[in-house]
C-alpha cells in the first residue's frame, strides 16, 4: 500500500522485518544496533 501510492520506495520494503517471535524480533533488532550504532557511537542509523 506504501509502494502503491508512493509514499515510500520499493526498495524501502528492505528495511522491514516481520515476525510474529519475539525472540527473533529481539535478536534481529540487538544485532543490526550492535552492527550499525552501538559500534559508531553518534551516529545515526
């Protein structure tokens, strides 16, 4: 519905995750801040 009307791009679609664990959900989000903040400190994802 994003894609269709416009408001993102389709290759924004990338940056979503779904899951219905918890779990997994926790240890997706706890590895890309480990990858891509926490190891930059200040910078912005």
């Amino acid at each position: 519905m994003l894609v269709k009307y416009g408001t993102i791009s389709p290759s924004d679609l990338d940056l979503f995750m779904t899951t219905d664990s918890v779990d997994e959900a926790f240890e997706f989000l706890t590895t890309e801040l480990e990858a891509k903040a926490l190891s930059h400190p200040g910078v912005g994802l």
